[in-house]
C-alpha cells in the first residue's frame, strides 16, 4: 500500500519529519479532539517550547491552554502520535526554549 503522505515539516531539531494519512487517521480516531489540529502540529514541530528524549521517540511540547505533544520516532522521520495533555511528559531534555 503507497503511504500518502500529509505533511512535511522541518522540525527546530533540523529534520524533516512526515506524516501520513494513515498515522493521521490514526491519531484521530484515537485522539478525536485533534482533527483540526493539523497545522498546530506543524506548529509545534517548528517552534516547540520543548523537545525531550523518552522511550525511542522524541516528544515536542507546545503550550496552547493545555500542551500539544506530538511525538517523532527516533530516526526523526516519522510522526508517531499527536495529543493534548495537561502536563508535559517525562524524559531527557534534548531542546528547550
């Protein structure tokens, strides 16, 4: 199956990192709040407040009213998962602001 690919975006870590149709399909169907976020996570890739190092993948935090986390895996090609939580995850810090 050709993975369509939805976005493209260099992230404030110099790398570009895509997403495709089917990991945005499924963030949304497991995260539904998120389906008009697509350009805040752009958004966060490119200007994240943080950057931190958990588990094989990179997590970016943006601070909206609560944090946007969308997390790259660890070759930083790829988006994993995108979500809204209310505090920031736990891992090593790699960028900060």
């Amino acid at each position: 199956m050709l993975k369509v690919i939805i976005l493209t975006v260099e992230t404030r870590l110099g790398n570009r990192v895509s997403l495709t149709e089917e990991r945005w399909n499924h963030i949304v169907s497991r995260h539904p709040e998120m389906a008009g976020y697509l350009e805040q996570v752009k958004y966060t890739l490119e200007t994240p407040d943080c950057v931190l190092f958990n588990n094989e993948s990179y997590l970016y935090h943006k601070k909206l009213k609560d944090y946007l986390i969308v997390a790259v895996d660890g070759n930083q090609k790829f988006i994993i998962t995108a979500f809204i939580s209310d505090t920031m995850k736990k891992g090593d810090i790699i960028w900060k602001a």
